[in-house]
C-alpha cells in the first residue's frame, strides 16, 4: 500500500470515529481526542498539509488519465508518442 492510500484510509478512519474518541492523525500520526463530528485532523496545519497533497495527487492522476485516453484513442497516430 503506498503511502498515499495509507494516509486516505487514516483519513477515512479518524473521519468515521464517534466523538470523543482517540483519533490518530493521518498526516502526523499523534493521537488527539475527537471533538468535533467533522474532525479529522489534530491541527489545522496538518488539515491543510492534507488537502494540499490530496489536490496534488488528483491533478496528477487526471494528468495520467489525459495520457491514457491520448494514447488509446488514437493508437494509429505516431505523433501522439512524441510526448513520451
């Protein structure tokens, strides 16, 4: 499991717990009591180290995709593995 997919299901984990429960971080992984439904995070610095990475991973598996269809939509065109 790569350390992305760790952190996503840490994510959902802590997200999922009933209030005051004892939490871990997905991002710094120290354990905090739940105060909030909504809380998932111990900080709002590690909740914004989150969403940042999340955005980034996305916009590159979008990157892969736009790769992917190219490539199998028009597997006839050479000049489509000029960007390889």
């Amino acid at each position: 499991m790569s350390e992305y997919q760790q952190m996503l299901d840490d994510y959902h984990i802590a997200k999922n717990l009933d209030l005051y429960s004892i939490a871990i971080c997905p991002i710094c992984r120290t354990q905090f009591i739940k105060e909030r439904a909504d809380q998932a995070f111990d900080s709002k610095e590690c909740q914004k180290a989150f969403w940042n990475t999340n955005k980034s991973q996305k916009h590159n598996m979008d990157k892969v995709l736009k790769i992917r269809r190219k490539v199998t939509s028009s597997i006839d065109d050479v000049s489509v593995y000029k960007d390889f």
